[in-house]
C-alpha cells in the first residue's frame, strides 16, 4: 500500500483547512487509533489518526466512528496537554512519512505557548509524540530505546528526525534531477528507491515504464492529484493520489475520500476480529463442522437402505437350524426371489446365534433412522443459522458483531472469559433510511431483526426480504408501496444479503401481518404467505446514495 513520503506530501495540502482551527474533542476507540475534531472557519473537521501496524495513515474523515467510553492512557494525555490548542501550521518533514502540527494554546498557568504533534505514519514504526517548542519530548504513543536512526523515543529526550541519508526530490529542479540520476547510475526501480527518500514501489516500476526517465518522475512529483484506487502489476488493488499509468478501478475529488473508502471495510475488519477474539473464524469453522457431520449422517443414512437384507438373512439361516458345522458362510434357498444366495457367517458362532446376530443389525439400523433423520434435520438448521451470522458478519459494523457475539453467549455456543456487566434496557440500533418521506428500516442481526419484524413494524407495514438465502429483514413502514420504494427495499434486502454480488436476486415482500415464527426454532426464522417477488441487481452506489435517517 503506497502511503510514501510523496503521497503524504500531497495530502497535507488537504490539511490546509485545519489551519488556525481549534482543537475540540480528543477521542478514540484503539489504543492507536485518534480522533481530533477541530473547529474551523465555522466548520468542524475531523482528523483520523491511526498507527495501526496493518493500516497507518492520516486523513481528514467523514465517517461515523466508534468512540471508547472508558479513555485511558495516551488519549487522557493527549486532553490534558492539548484539547483547546489551535493548529498555527502544518509541516512535512522532507519527503519522509512525517508530518508535524504546530500548536498554539495556554498551559495551566495560563502562560502562552508553543507544542509539536509529530505523527511518523510509518508502518509497524508508526507513532505519535508529543514535544515543546524546543522539541523536548514530553511523552509518545510508543516508547523506543536507540534504535535504527539512533534516536531514543522517551520523555524528556531531545526528538531527532530519522535520518535517511537519502534524496529529498522534491526541492529539486528538473536541471538537479538530471544529474543525480547521472551520478548515481539510476537505471531501475530498485536504484530509484535507493536514492530518493519518499519513493515507493510503485511510483518507481511507473517511472521506469517510460523511456523518458527523469521526465516522468519530474513530472509524477508535481502533477495535480488525481486520488485513485489503481490495479498495480500483480493485478491487485492498490492506491496513489494519481494512477500514474496504471488502471483505474475509481477516482476519488480527495485523497482523504480515497483513503476513507479504502480503509473502512479492511480497518472494521480487523477490529473486529480484534474485539470479538475473531468471530469469522469462529463462524466459518462451524460452517465446516455441520456441512460435514451432515456428508457424514447422509451416509449412515444411506447403509440403512440395505436393511431388510439383514432381516431376510436371518429369516432364511432359521431356515437351517440344524447346520451342525461352523463355517464361513453357508449358501441357502432364498424363498422370497427363488434363487440360492450366499449368507456370510461368524466362525465363533453358531446358525443360530449368527441369525440372532442379522436381526440385532436390522433392529439397530431400523431404530437408527430416526435418529439420523432428527440428527440431520437439527445439523441443516444449525448450518442455516450459522450462514445466516456468516452473512451478517460481513455487512455489520464493530456493535452490530459485538451483538451476534453476544448472542452466541447467551446461546452458549461460546464462553466469555471475561464477564462484563449486563447491559440494562439497551437501545436497538437499526439502519434506517427516508425515501420519498417514507422511513425504511433495515435488521442487521438477529437481535435487531427480531425487534423490527415482531416489534417496531405495524401489521400492515411491509417487509422485504431476499428469497431462500440468509439476509437482513426490510420493513418499509407504509400501508401503500410505490415502484421506487418497492425497488429501493428490494435493492437493500438483495445487497445486505448472501447474494449482494449477485445479479438478478429474487426478494419476495408482504406485510408484516402475513409473518409467522416458525415453533420451535429462533425467532429470526419466519415462514410467510401472500407474498409477491421482485428480481433485483443490488446496487452499492444506489444505497450509498440513500438519506440515512
């Protein structure tokens, strides 16, 4: 992922609006993740920082984050030495992945003075200090001893910027450009990234596509954005504020909207599986385990249709009963078709107790259907569930997965180690949206799928949902349906379902009164009747561009 020191370059210029705005709020919802929203020109803008190993960045956000209700640690710092500081400038270090907030406030005395916010967007390295104006530390996210700079992270230390004994290129002219690559035998990727600092991967392999070198990578340095999401040379995505030759997958009018929708779902992902000690793996595992104890019952089910030759061969050996001699088998006359046939026998026991012992195997395998037949039809309905949280798992946010592991607590198919307070009177989130002045509410789990369906929706409300597949419940709270509101329920039914890739997916939809449990199973199966069908291709940029209520 191609967050280098040219790219954050450019992005700082974004920053540009944050300038002589006051800092507001400090949250957090990770240890290194932070939130400043700062107030300027009237307008309030929030900062994302994350120091994540996997997914370092900064950028300006418009997303709804979660926010921790217990801080702690660095964040409580981060309130108490500058919440009310206004940001005086904005500087990059060189072309490195550094970027420091120059702050002005008033300490406890009320004495005026100057701070440093250094955020070092770099990888696994990644971390956020905090110093004076003389660029004494006085703490950071992360402690370090001396290390491969030869700098020692901790307070009261002097900060020192890494040195990386490379070039910056962008203080350079075309003129100085020329040169240095014809000093240092610049002739691939790979000698690129050596010399100049702030280079990644894959402005390097672009450049070097041309025949015109310098040219390009001259031009690549000082070029007007264009944030894309880019198909790199291993045909992977990937992103640059400009696709730099290489194939489009979507622009973006900003490098923070760009970063934003490339991180969202990867960076829910992985709190996720953070915090709910991976729920994906838990889910798929269970999947494997029913789909395959299912093969398995199958098969037992399938060995009883020999059953009546286990009964037929003890009923023709009582024919023999005075076969003296204990042999492998013994060859008799099959009464039932006319023809001789071949019955396979202990050694250790007589005709008789070998007969005794055919009728106990069709006894047992007689028996034995039922059983696997309740067994089979409980494993089908378990995989059902579970591809259904499969499916939710997909589309939830970090709550949402926090309440499908919370069910499964409570239905003891997982044990919390850790016992946290029972939420008392827990207000029921549902995604809902307003089309043509008509509220469409959307279930995104069990628990909320439940409270809309048998709860919050009127009898004759109506409700969508997608056709022999797991998917979230639609209520579109209205006694009369329009063709848009029809398409545009169906569209969310189809999308937050197992078919959201697919093409053409069948939603039926009736209302709320044609709803019934089905006895004896969870309450988020129903069984429904008077229903109509709609096939739909679900539309992500239709949703998107839904009026969230």
């Amino acid at each position: 992922m191609s967050f280098d020191g040219i790219f954050l370059n450019k992005l700082k210029d974004e920053f540009e609006v944050l300038k002589s705005g006051r800092i507001n709020k400090i949250s957090s919802n990770l240890e290194t993740e932070y939130i400043l929203t700062i107030r300027s020109n009237y307008q309030n803008h929030n900062l994302l920082i994350s120091l994540s190993s996997n997914y370092a960045r900064i950028h300006l956000t418009d997303e709804k984050l979660e926010h921790n209700l217990n801080p702690k640690g660095f964040l409580l710092f981060l309130r108490k030495h500058i919440l009310g500081y206004f940001i005086e400038d904005i500087i990059t270090h060189n072309a490195d992945r550094i970027i420091i907030f120059k702050l002005t406030g008033y300490n406890e005395l009320e004495d005026k003075n100057s701070k440093y916010l250094i955020c070092e967007i770099m990888g696994r390295y990644s971390n956020l200090i905090l110093t004076d104006e003389n660029y004494r530390i006085i703490d950071a996210l992360k402690h370090d001893g001396v290390g491969e700079y030869n700098r020692t992270i901790m307070p009261n230390a002097t900060y020192v910027f890494p040195d990386t004994n490379k070039i910056n290129p962008l203080d350079k002219s075309y003129e100085e450009l020329c040169i240095i690559f014809k000093e240092n035998n610049i002739f691939s990727p790979k000698d690129l990234l050596n010399v100049f600092e702030g280079v990644s991967y894959t402005i390097a392999v672009s450049v070097f596509s041309y025949e015109k070198v310098v040219d390009k990578f001259y031009e690549y340095l000082h070029i007007k954005p264009n944030p894309s999401i880019i198909l790199d040379n291993n045909h992977k995505n990937d992103f640059y504020y400009h696709n730099l030759n290489y194939e489009i997958i979507k622009s973006y009018d900003s490098i923070s909207r760009l970063l934003d929708e490339y991180y969202y779902e990867l960076d829910l992902k992985a709190k996720i599986k953070l915090k709910t000690n991976d729920l994906h793996t838990f889910i798929d595992r269970e999947i494997k385990k029913y789909i395959k104890k299912i093969d398995k019952l199958n098969h037992d089910l399938a060995e009883t249709s020999n059953l009546d030759s286990y009964r037929i061969n003890g009923e023709l050996l009582l024919s023999y009963p005075n076969l003296k001699e204990k042999t492998k088998g013994v060859e008799v006359y099959n009464y039932y078709d006319g023809k001789n046939i071949y019955i396979s026998l202990d050694e250790k026991y007589s005709v008789i107790e070998n007969s005794n012992k055919y009728f106990k195997k069709y006894q047992k395998l007689k028996n034995s259907i039922k059983y696997i037949n309740e067994q089979i039809d409980i494993s089908k309905q378990e995989l059902e569930y579970f591809k259904l949280l499969q499916t939710q798992l997909t589309y939830a946010t970090l709550e949402e997965a926090l309440d499908i592991q919370d069910e499964l607590v409570k239905n003891k198919y997982l044990f919390n180690k850790k016992e946290t307070p029972k939420k008392k009177n827990k207000t029921i989130s549902l995604t809902e949206y307003i089309v043509d002045d008509v509220l469409i509410s959307v279930g995104k789990n069990n628990i909320q799928n439940e409270y809309l369906t048998h709860k919050y929706a009127k009898h004759n409300d109506y409700w969508f949902h997608v056709k022999d597949y797991p998917g979230s419940h639609v209520v579109v709270h209205s006694e009369e349906l329009t063709e848009n509101l029809i398409r545009t329920a169906a569209n969310l039914a189809a999308y937050f379902s197992s078919e959201g890739e697919s093409s053409s997916v069948a939603v039926d939809y009736t209302q709320i009164k044609n709803i019934k449990k089905i006895p004896g199973r969870r309450n988020c199966f129903v069984t429904y009747t008077k229903n109509l069908t709609i096939y739909i291709d679900p539309n992500k940029e239709l949703i998107d561009s839904l009026k969230r209520k």
